[in-house]
C-alpha cells in the first residue's frame, strides 16, 4: 500500500513546488508551513500591527495578547510548569548563545563542558568560544559505531569538574535519539547544569521537559512547521534565575537613568528591544495545528516513510550510511562518487536534497568524510517523493558510476 500524506494538502509550500517539478526533502533545514500559519501572518500584518507589551491602546493590547498566548501554548507543548519558564529567542541558535553569555559568570578557569561528538555547530561553538574566554576544559564525549553516546565513557568523562552538559537530542546528521534522562541525571549528580538542543527532536513527537530532567531546552521554530526568525528557550525556573542578561535595550529594563538601571527577571528581561512579534503570533498557531494531529498516525506515517527510505538505499552497491539513523532523515556517501557531483545531478532532476558537512564539520572528520547527502522527511511527505528520489538517484549514479 503506497503511504500518502494526509496533511500534504495544509501545506501550499508542497502543493506550489509540486507544479514546479519539485521535491522537497529537506524538512531537517526548515519545514514548509500550513495553511493556518500563513493566514495568521497576513491577518497580523494586514489587520494593523503593533509593538507589544508597551502600548496601551488597542492593536498593542490585541498583539501583546496573542503575543502571550504563544507562551502559554508553548509551555504547555513543551509541558513546563509555567509560561514564565518560556523566553523567546530568534532561533535555537540565539538560544545556545544566550545561554553560553548568560552562564559565563559561573564559570572559573579549569572547569570543564561537556558536550557530544554529534553536535551541529550550534551547540559546539558558543562552548567552544567560551571555554577559550574563561581557560575551560572542553570535553567531548565518544559515540559508539551506531551514533549513541558512549554510556561507559560519558559517565567516567562527566565528573565534579563538569559544571555544564550541553548535547543534542536528535541528531541532524546521525538520526539517533540519544539516550538523555540517564545522562542528564549523573550531570545533575556532579552538580551540572544540563541543556538538550531540540532543534530536530521537538519536531518529532511532543516532549516532556518535567519529565527529562534538563534545566534548558532550545527548539526553533522554522523547523516545527512554524515561521523563520523565532526562537523557544525552555529554563527551569531555578536555572533561569542564573542567567545574567546578555543584550539590553527596551522592554526588558524596569527603570533607568544615565549611569544605572534595575533589570527586569526572565522572561521579559532576556527578550530586550522589539521581539518578532509575528512570528511569535504565528508560531502559536503552528503549535494549535500540530496539536490537532493525530500524534499516533503521524509517527506511524513518518516510521513507514523511513523504512521505505532505508530499505531503498540499502540496495545500492558502495552505499554507506552515516550511523543507523532511526528517525526522519539518513545521510550517505556512494563509494568512489563526489557527493556534490550526485546532489548537482540530483537538482537538475528536482530532487531537493542537501549535501555537505551538515553544520557538523567535526562530526563528518571523526566519520573520515568530506561531506554526504542527507534526505530528510516531513509529515507533508508521501512515499511518491521518495519513488522520485530512487528514480533520480539511478540516473545520477548510471553517469556517475
């Protein structure tokens, strides 16, 4: 039975590129968006806009109104204890930056962070930068051949020294889950602060953050089917009362004069100067349409799509994969073929793939490749994307091979 997407047609995205010729595998960058988002942002725009939280008439009531209505929608998709617990950020990315200038002042020279060996440049830099600022200890924790963390190394490599757990919980390149609450836990033990990198995990399946145990926890909206620009920043609300304030400006100051100023507490007071109001606004309803999904139908459509991805790419001669990737994507290189020859041949055919080191230079060292190619699915996506997928990639291989 051919598996088809129920939801393809909330998404004008696919239905536009699908008259183009094309198709669209490349969710893990960013997702296209329903229906429901787009009318959101029109209705924004067009129907008068307006800053938030500062205004007192009527169109700043109205956006600071749905403004906040994203937070307690997020909080309870995310099942936080409270939307106070929620910052908004412009992208995951901004979150881990956050964190790292906000963390700095915990920090004395010879202390040690730990992060993965599957970490997309996102979660590595901003600790890398930082360790170099304040004389840390960067320690990388090992995978295994399937692209788990190492459960035996990272408990003897997390020790009194580790004051900061920051890793992944969906890799962008791998597809593993990692095994997060046990890790987490012995963090905690030795005293750590703990962050999980949700980017491609909140995508799949809903969260519970009581339930894992993190102190933060960051997401991006472009990739949950929601708008460009917009940012979640899950904090405990002990762990949030850590942060210093990173950027100043307007709305997150209580009172000022020309030498001092009082600071307001998270969350408006890491949310400084005019956030993106729309894509917040938006991002809401985003949240309202996924959590009108069949959460069931849509695990079991994307579960079969990746079975039929992997079984498909397992019977190419010289075939590799990256890991044993268990959700949403795979990422492979072709003995004896350049992976961006084979994604340019893949273009001209419509195929919309991506190549290269994925955000994860490192990772793709340690794998002892230059770059691969990575097929990434959404819950838009039907088993006819992949049939063209195959059908392209046996042409391209026929010219390559």
């Amino acid at each position: 039975m051919t598996l088809i997407s129920p939801w393809r047609a909330d998404f004008p995205g696919m239905l536009a590129l699908d008259k183009e010729g094309q198709t669209y595998l490349d969710s893990a960058a960013t997702a296209q968006k329903p229906q429901a988002v787009l009318d959101t942002l029109l209705a924004y725009y067009a129907g008068g806009v307006a800053n938030v939280h500062r205004a007192q008439h009527l169109p700043g009531e109205r956006a600071t109104r749905a403004f906040e209505s994203t937070r307690e929608k997020a909080a309870r998709w995310l099942n936080a204890v409270s939307a106070e617990e929620i910052v908004f950020t412009r992208g995951a990315t901004e979150s881990l930056n956050l964190l790292a200038y906000g963390l700095e002042h915990l920090f004395s020279a010879g202390d040690e962070i730990v992060i993965s060996a599957a970490e997309h440049h996102a979660n590595l830099l901003p600790w890398q930068q930082l360790a170099a600022r304040k004389a840390l200890k960067l320690v990388v924790l090992p995978l295994t051949e399937q692209g788990d963390i190492d459960p035996q190394q990272a408990a003897a490599l997390i020790g009194p020294r580790t004051r900061l757990l920051a890793v992944s919980q969906l890799s962008n390149v791998l597809g593993r889950w990692q095994s997060l609450e046990p890790l987490l836990l012995h963090a905690r033990n030795q005293g750590a602060l703990t962050i999980v990198d949700g980017a491609q995990g909140a995508v799949h399946g809903r969260h519970d953050l009581q339930a894992l145990g993190c102190d933060f926890y960051v997401c991006s909206s472009h990739k949950l089917y929601g708008p460009d620009g917009v940012g979640l920043l899950y904090g405990r609300r002990s762990a949030l009362q850590c942060l210093q304030h990173w950027q100043f400006g307007g709305e997150m100051v209580q009172q000022a004069d020309y030498h001092q100023a009082s600071l307001r507490s998270a969350p408006l007071g890491l949310e400084a100067g005019t956030p993106p109001v729309s894509g917040v606004i938006a991002l809401g309803t985003t949240l309202d349409y996924l959590s009108q999904l069949d959460a069931a139908a849509v695990a079991a459509h994307e579960a079969g799509l990746h079975n039929i991805l992997l079984q498909g790419l397992h019977g190419y001669d010289g075939m590799r994969l990256l890991g044993e990737p268990q959700t949403a994507l795979a990422c492979f290189t072709v003995e004896g073929v350049h992976s961006g020859d084979l994604a340019h041949l893949l273009t001209e055919q419509g195929i919309a793939v991506r190549v290269g080191h994925h955000c994860a230079m490192p990772l793709l060292k340690r794998l002892g490749v230059n770059g691969a190619i990575r097929v990434s699915l959404g819950l838009y996506n039907d088993q006819s994307d992949l049939q063209r997928f195959f059908t392209a990639l046996d042409k391209a291989l026929e010219l390559l091979q």
